[in-house]
C-alpha cells in the first residue's frame, strides 16, 4: 500500500530531527510529512536545514487541525493507508509494520496502538491512566467501541478513513472523539500493542490542570458526538 506517515509537531525542536532520524532507520519505505503547527521554537529552522518534509501552517490549528491537514494531504495525492505518529519521540516507529497489517489484511478499518494490552513501557501517570479509563467506558457506552488505549495518537487508517478524516476531525485533544464518530460511521476498530516511550525533551501541552479540563471536555465532546450521529441516523431512517 502507498501510506504516508503524518507527524503533527509543535515547538518540538529537542526531539523532530531525531523522530525523523528513527523513522528513516525502521521504516526507511516510508513517505512521511511533519504537519508544523506554527511553531515558535527553531522547529521550523530545523526541519528546513535537515531538508525534512513538511507542511508549515500559516497560525496555530491545535492538534486536531494539524492532524486534519496531514489527512487532507494524504486524500489529496491518493495515499492507500495513513499513520499518525506524534513529534515528541514516545512513538517508536518500528512498530508502523504492525499498525497497517489489519489494513492490508482488510480486518479493520482503524488500528490503535496501545500501551495498555501488554502493559510494557511507558504507561503514563496515574492520573492520566484513570482518565483514559474513564474515557474508554464513555466511549463504549456511546459507540460500543471497546478501545483501551484511547488517548494514543499512534494510530493507522486505511483510505476509507483517510477521506472520512479529511472532513470529520475534532479540533480539540481529538483522539477519543475521532474513535466515536469513526465507530458510529461503521469502522472496524482494532488495537494492536506496542511499547511508548517517555518524552525526552520539550514540555507537554497537557499539564496536570489542562487534564482536569481535558477529562471534562472531551467526554462532553464524545456524549455530544455519540448523540447527534445516532440522531441523524435516526432521522435519515425516518426520511
């Protein structure tokens, strides 16, 4: 399949040239696009004097809006699978074979990896861990997903969701939410595990506050998501 990895960055100066570095020694096959989510940092610096693919975006769009424009870039030059892997270093790109093999097989749709199904490597705080599990049972409760790992931004989709995801992205820490709408479109959904590391360098854009704010966001989000596609649905039945 022709895949493309999609690598959303911003301010990750310590850590996107050594990303690239990895994924050219695993997955040397690969076409990939550093999606730079106007960055403030010498990150734009960097990837043009290392000669790095990549899209610069005019303003900040957040992670769901750089994601968004890796997929619209990947429909737009006809690429068959796309795999999102985050610019910070705590995703190893040896496991990209094992993420688009449910694809190439047909048995799914969607593969997540996950740091929960073995539970090797980094696992991520407490706090986050509880919220993650919180997560995953809205999730399920709204779409019948069952997705332990639903945070993780390693994930590959065949060109179905490519399409779906060039028009249909949360703006917003939209990870979970792109698991609900993807489902109740009528994805199959499939987990896979792999080891994530800790983040090296650079300070994540979630803090012990903004995750507080994130639990309570995006389950508003998913409840609001869940509702309004079986809501259209029911209404399209009734057409």
């Amino acid at each position: 399949m022709k895949t493309l990895i999609i690598i959303p960055a911003f301010n990750e100066s310590e850590n996107i040239e050594k990303v690239i570095k990895s994924l050219k020694d695993n997955y040397p096959q690969c076409d990939y696009v550093v999606i730079n989510d106007c960055s403030t940092d010498t990150t734009p610096d960097i990837l043009d004097r290392h000669n790095i693919n990549h899209i610069d975006l005019c303003c900040n769009l957040g992670i769901g809006g750089a994601v968004q424009s890796g997929y619209i870039y990947a429909k737009e030059n006809g690429y068959d699978c796309a795999v999102q892997m985050d610019g910070d270093g705590q995703h190893d790109s040896s496991y990209i074979p094992k993420l688009i093999e449910n694809i190439e097989n047909g048995k799914a749709n969607i593969v997540i990896g996950s740091r929960f199904i073995e539970k090797a490597g980094f696992q991520s705080s407490g706090m986050r861990r509880f919220g993650i599990k919180f997560l995953s049972s809205i999730i399920k409760l709204v779409s019948g997903a069952s997705v332990k790992d639903v945070t993780s931004g390693f994930r590959a989709v065949d060109k179905n969701y490519i399409d779906f995801y060039s028009k249909n992205y949360a703006s917003d820490y939209p990870e979970p939410e792109a698991i609900v709408t993807a489902k109740l479109s009528g994805a199959k959904i499939a987990e896979v595990p792999v080891i994530m590391k800790e983040r090296t360098g650079g300070v994540s854009s979630i803090s012990p506050f903004k995750s507080v704010y994130y639990m309570i966001k995006v389950s508003i989000a998913i409840l609001f998501a869940g509702f309004i596609i079986k809501g259209v649905k029911i209404n399209d039945n009734h057409a």
